[in-house]
C-alpha cells in the first residue's frame, strides 16, 4: 500500500513511521548490506516526516489546546524534539560510520533501538492524540505536507 492510498495526514505520518521501522529492521538484521535502502530513507521520507511533526503538528496540536493548560502536551512534543535531534545528532556522528565498521555496530544497535522508542512515542501518545484534538481544518492543513512523503527520498 503507497502512502497516497491513506485517508489522513495521521494515517500517512503512521505508515511513514511504519516504514521507517522496516528500514530499521533491515539495518539490524542485515547490517551494511540494508545500508543503501536504509540510509537513503533515513536522510529523506523519514526525515521529512519528523519535519512535518515539528514545524506542522506540533503547533497545530498547541494552538488547539489554545485557552486550556497544554503544559503535558509541551512536554511530549518538546520531549520528542530533543530525542528526535539527539537520533539526528547521532546519526550524522557514528551511527553512518558504523555500518561500515564492525567495532561500531554495538553504537547503530543502541541506536536503532533509540529510534523505535522514539516510534513508538509518537505513534502511541502524539498521533493518536492529534487525530482526537485536530479539527478537519487542521488535518486538511497537514495534508499538503504529508503529500510530500510520497515523494521524498
């Protein structure tokens, strides 16, 4: 199933980040040979879901508490953007050397693990929470942006 034959911005984000656990998979159990695949998902469509989470949803997801206490929704998206930029960081520093580098491998498998955390997070209390608090005016905003999943990478 592509990611344009789902119904919502939700549903596309979850099959992005479904996706993305697939390429994690491959990395943990083929290692340097899944790297291709796995590196060109992860510099584009995954890093591009991220973005639209950070810059388009969590904002929306704010301005729908507008007028009540978002003190616990802060937190989670905030939360999620520091781990988000820590897998980045992290990413950029080891974690691509390590395919390449059997010493390393212990520094991808922390990560990979990370990662699914991160995933699971995101999929289990944001998502879920934005489908219930997002009006359709704020979905059919973030659907132009999660239309650009289907061509990243």
């Amino acid at each position: 199933m592509t990611l344009s034959s789902f119904p919502s911005p939700i549903a596309r984000l979850l099959a992005a980040h479904a996706e993305t656990r697939r390429h994690l998979d491959a990395l943990a159990d083929a290692g340097a040979d899944a790297w291709p695949g796995a590196a060109a998902w992860f510099e584009g469509p995954a890093r591009t879901a991220y973005e639209i989470l950070e810059t388009r949803l969590f904002p929306a997801l704010i301005e729908s508490m507008a007028g009540s206490d978002a003190v616990c929704l802060k937190g989670l998206a905030g939360g999620l953007a520091r781990d988000r930029a820590d897998l980045e960081r992290r990413w950029r520093q080891a974690v691509r050397s390590a395919a390449a580098d059997p010493a390393a491998r212990e520094a991808l498998a922390v990560w990979i693990e990370d990662y699914r955390g991160w995933l699971a997070c995101a999929d289990e209390e944001l998502l879920p929470m934005a489908a219930r608090l997002l009006d359709d005016a704020a979905l059919d905003a973030l659907a132009p942006d999660c239309a650009r999943l289907e061509t990243s990478g």
